[in-house]
C-alpha cells in the first residue's frame, strides 16, 4: 500500500501507512506495544487499589503477541500467571494449561508455534495441566486478562469467576459482554476498558507515524518509555474522572473519549 501510494504522488511519504517493517521506516518497540500497554494499565490499578503486583496472581486467555508481552511485563514487575489458554489448530479447539506455582514465560515460549499455539504433548511431559477452553476463566486467581476473543466473559459464564478476582484488564476488543459487565460492577470487580488497556498498539503506530514525519527514528527504550508515559496518563485521566463522577471504569473512559471528539468538533465549528 505504501509503494502503490508514493508510486501515485511521485514523492516519499513513510508516515502515510504505519506497522511497516523496521527497516521501512518501521518503529521498534511496536511488537511489545500492545500487550506491554496492557500491563502499564495494570500496575497503575494495582497501586489505586493498594495492592503490590509481586503479591497477585493472574490468568490470560490467549497466547498471542499480546498476551505473551504481557504475561513477559507482568512477570517482571513480580506477578504470577497461573493459568493460559490458546487456540488447538489440530484439534481445532481451545485449551487452558495450568501451572499452579506459576508458568514459566520462556519455558512455555519454547513449546509454542508462532500463532500462539501451545503443543500439549509437549505441555503435560513439563507438568502443566491440561484443561477446558473456559478454564481460564474460572481460576482462583487476582487478575483475569482476556486477551483473545470479544464476548468471552459473558451472561452465561461471568458468575464462574472466583471472588477472588479484583481486576480484569481487556486486552481483547470487547472481550465483556453489557450483562457481564453490570455482574463485575455488583461485585466491585476493577475493570480496565478495552480501548483503555489495548492502546498501546494503536499509541506506538501514532509514534511510527511521527518518527516517519521526522526522519528521526528512536530507540526502542525510548518507544516505551514514551508509550508508558501516555498509557499511564491515559490512565489516570480516567481513573480521576471515575472516583470523582462515581462512574464505572468502563463508562469513564467513554465520557472522556466522547467529548474529545465532540469538542474538537466544536472548535472546528462542525456543531
């Protein structure tokens, strides 16, 4: 798509399409983005919450590029993951593998093709334990990250979650269903909203596009290090505007993002 359009217009324009390679003018640190701005969400929930990340536990459903570079954060702040699940293509069904004293990210990296798919043969000869799709979903765990599939916490199974839970972060798109959620906000469930705790992908095609524009391109330190910086401000933005509105998480971050777009469009004179 980028040769086509500079093929039409004549000319060099790198910053017209985003998530090329790196040495296209690429950004380094776009692999990690995603899931690492999942786990930027999560620590600033863990410090509102009063709870530190080295003592919670977590279970992600998905092992793809998100969910492994968030499982690879998490795991260096301290956390746990207990449990994931990934889609079978030989079965062509999912599986949950558990690890109860916690999963091993390079170990379980190793048995696992590059669609995210875990080889289970392999998984029960190192000792996980191999369980239902929905398993997962069910673990006795203080954080659940669905990181696949919309609609996965549902009407039908959101009461198989343990009490135990206090915060689900989307890295999914609409991974929680409407009747779901209102179950979550009964039980006092922190939830961080999809296109609050997934952003980071979206953020760090927004730097591809400005590094292009620049002929300056940045270290992949220099990548996160900025992607945190808005994550977190993100973040908080919505978090103040939650405790102070005594609004959902979820609902907060709408109000925000709606009239962000409603006043530009004013300042615009649109409306």
């Amino acid at each position: 798509m980028l040769d086509e359009y500079e093929a039409i217009h004549g000319n060099k324009y790198p910053g017209f399409i985003t998530g090329k390679p790196v040495g296209m003018g690429g950004s380094l640190g776009r692999t990690e983005a995603t899931g690492y701005g999942v786990i930027y969400t999560v620590r600033e929930a863990l410090k509102e919450l009063g709870i530190r990340p080295e003592d919670t536990t977590a279970s992600i459903q998905g092992f793809g590029n998100v969910s492994q570079y968030a499982f690879e954060l998490y795991r260096e702040m301290g956390g746990t993951v207990t449990c994931v699940s990934c889609w079978d293509q030989a079965d062509q069904m999912s599986y949950s593998y558990r690890k109860k004293d916690g999963i091993d990210i390079n170990e379980i990296r190793e048995i696992t093709d590059r669609f995210g798919g875990i080889d289970k043969r392999k998984a029960e000869d190192l000792g996980y334990e191999r369980l239902d799709a929905d398993a997962w979903l069910e673990q006795d765990v203080d954080i659940l990250m669905p990181a696949a599939l919309e609609n996965q916490i549902n009407g039908d199974n959101v009461e198989r979650i343990s009490r135990r839970v206090k915060l689900v972060a989307e890295g999914a798109n609409g991974p929680t269903t409407p009747e779901a959620d209102s179950f979550l906000k009964s039980r006092d469930v922190f939830v961080i909203p999809d296109f609050l705790a997934n952003a980071g992908g979206v953020t760090c095609s927004y730097f591809e596009q400005v590094q292009c524009n620049m002929n300056y391109f940045w270290s992949k330190d220099e990548v996160l290090g900025k992607l945190d910086q808005k994550m977190t401000s993100a973040f908080i933005a919505v978090s103040e505007l939650a405790r102070t509105r005594k609004l959902f998480m979820r609902d907060a971050a709408y109000v925000i993002a709606i009239s962000r777009v409603a006043n530009a469009c004013g300042d615009r004179g649109w409306v």
